[in-house]
C-alpha cells in the first residue's frame, strides 16, 4: 500500500489509546500503551510472543478491562457503553463457528444478534470474502483460510468503519496469505480502516502504510514505516584493499554504526552524507574501495534491532514515534 498519510476524513481518530496497562498479578501483560490509528490507516501491530499484542486489542474491543488507561474509539470508551463498538468489527485470535452449520447459517445466526438490516448484508460480504459458492457448505469442512474470510465475513454484517483483527493470516499457506492480503486491500480501497496484528513483517511491510512494535507490553515504535526506514539510515556493504584498515575507520568514523563484519564483507549504517565522508577517509587511510553498496532495509530488519540485542536494550527507553 502506498506511503501516503492517511489522516484522512474529521472527528475522533478510530483507535486512541493512551497510557494502557494490564496487569495480571506482578505480570505487566500490557505497559503503559500509546497509540493513534488514523481513519484511512491500514495498521500494523508488531510484537514478539508475548509482548502483549491480543491482550491489547481484547482491550480496545472491551473484551477485558484496563488495569490503568485509556481507549476510545472514534471518541467513545468501550468500557462505558456497548454503543462504542457502533461501526467496529473484527476478531481475537481465530473466530469461532457452528461447524455443523454452513457458512449461511452461521453469518445468520451472528446477524439475528446485530439486528436492525445486518441480514440484509450476508450476500454481500460472501461476495466480498470470495465464498459466495461454498455458502451452503458446513464450516466443519472448511479450510483453516476460509474459516479466517468467513471470520472477515462475519464482522462486515456490522457495515464496520474500523475492523481490527488479530493475526489474520496466521496459519494460511501461500496462497491463503495472498487471498488474505487483497481482501484486506479490497476493503481498504472501500474506506474501511484496518488495524491488525500480525507477526507475518513481510505481509505487513506490503499492506500497511503504519505500524507500533511493541516489546516487553511497551511501544517501541509508532509511525510511518517509510519514516522508520528514513530514521534507520541505509546498510552498506563495504570492500576494499585493506578490509581490516577499513574496518577501523568505519568504526571511527562519525556518522557511521553497527560497523561489523558480515560473509566477508564489512557491513555498516549511515546517512548518504556520511558515506561521502567516510570514501574520504578511506582513501586517506590507503584502504582503496572495491565495492560500496546499499542494501535494501526490510521492516523484518528494522523489527528485530528493536526488539532484539543491542536494539532491544534501548527499548525501556521512551518510544520512538514518527508520522
């Protein structure tokens, strides 16, 4: 999905959280979360095992309540009033069904609960999620995807504005991801804003225009991923005449870090002014360039230095947050 700011729209953002924590016992599942999905954002939401992820969303959808803080969803708590989930759909963890019932009667049954005209949208969200032709199938023989799209399917009876899902796509082959991936773009385009959780960076760094990595219940990083990148500076790999003179200098050199060695090659991260400068150097110290490359940064890169070894330390720090 393209780069662009998608605060788009007025009123209350979709997804405000500030200063939420859980906590079970001495356990902090969740640390003191700040948060804004803008209407438009498809949003990711990163984290390890653990760090905190569907505690945070059972949250927003007012599944559990905060030990501290807030949520408000287009400007109402959850908490308060069932009428804060006006407009809100989506699922935690995987959803469940009647597997003795096809996909029909199960979305019918979950429309009698919506009431007022969601039975009237059945056809159109088979449509929308691709089942259409396996409607009158019984879910006990659907695939792990199609369970998931059905799950998609269900939450769209509501005519949401906000759809938040938790690993969406997790368990699905290849081709299940990709079917998984257009739907969401599909309902993007269609105005809907999307906030899911996922572990799948890849998928993420394609569909979604912003993310927050979360580690240990706390953000770490809230933004544009283009904007994380841009912070991160780019990663080069680094030949010469002299790799071990070489090495020296990049490690000595302001504006360049993570100076290290990677297959033979030395591998380092700077700014293009810096590179300038540190060709200078190079070149003063006798150490003559071979190769000097840039590589491309992937959010799967950017997700581990923050949320493991010497990126990791940094994280009990506040968090970084752009865009």
């Amino acid at each position: 999905m393209a780069e662009a700011d998608a605060r788009t729209g007025s009123g209350p953002a979709p997804v405000e959280v500030r200063g939420l924590v859980k906590r079970y016992g001495e356990l902090a599942a969740v640390a003191g979360i700040d948060l804004t999905v803008h209407a438009g954002d498809v949003y990711g939401y990163l984290g390890p095992n653990g760090a905190g992820k569907t505690t945070c969303l059972r949250m927003m959808l007012g599944l559990i309540r905060p030990t501290e803080g807030t949520v408000r969803l287009f400007g109402r708590d959850p908490q308060e009033s069932a009428q804060a989930l006006d407009g809100v759909a989506g699922f935690v963890e995987a959803p469940t069904f009647y597997p003795y019932l096809n996909g029909r009667r199960n979305l019918e049954l979950l429309a009698a609960f919506d009431g007022e005209d969601a039975r009237t949208r059945i056809d159109e969200a088979l449509d929308t999620v691709e089942l259409a032709h396996r409607a009158k199938d019984r879910v006990g023989g659907y695939s792990h995807g199609m369970r998931q799209r059905l799950g998609i399917a269900a939450a769209l009876l509501r005519n949401p504005k906000l759809l938040l899902l938790d690993e969406p796509a997790t368990g699905l082959d290849p081709a299940g991801m990709r079917d998984m991936r257009l739907l969401i773009r599909r309902l993007a385009d269609q105005g809907i804003t999307v906030m899911l959780s996922s572990h799948l960076l890849a998928e993420v760094e394609e569909l979604c225009n912003r993310v927050a990595i979360v580690r240990t219940g706390r953000i770490v990083y809230e933004g544009a991923i283009s904007e994380l990148k841009r912070t991160a500076g780019a990663t080069y790999r680094l030949s010469t005449t002299d790799d071990e003179r070489a090495l020296a200098v990049c490690r000595a050199q302001p504006g360049v870090s993570d100076a290290r060695v990677v297959q033979g090659r030395i591998a380092f991260t700077a700014d293009d002014a810096a590179v300038a400068e540190l060709s200078q150097a190079l070149v003063e110290a006798g150490a003559l360039i071979r190769i000097l490359a840039p590589e491309h940064v992937t959010l799967e890169d950017l997700f581990f230095s923050l949320t493991e070894g010497d990126g990791a330390a940094s994280a009990e720090a506040p968090a970084v947050v752009a865009g």
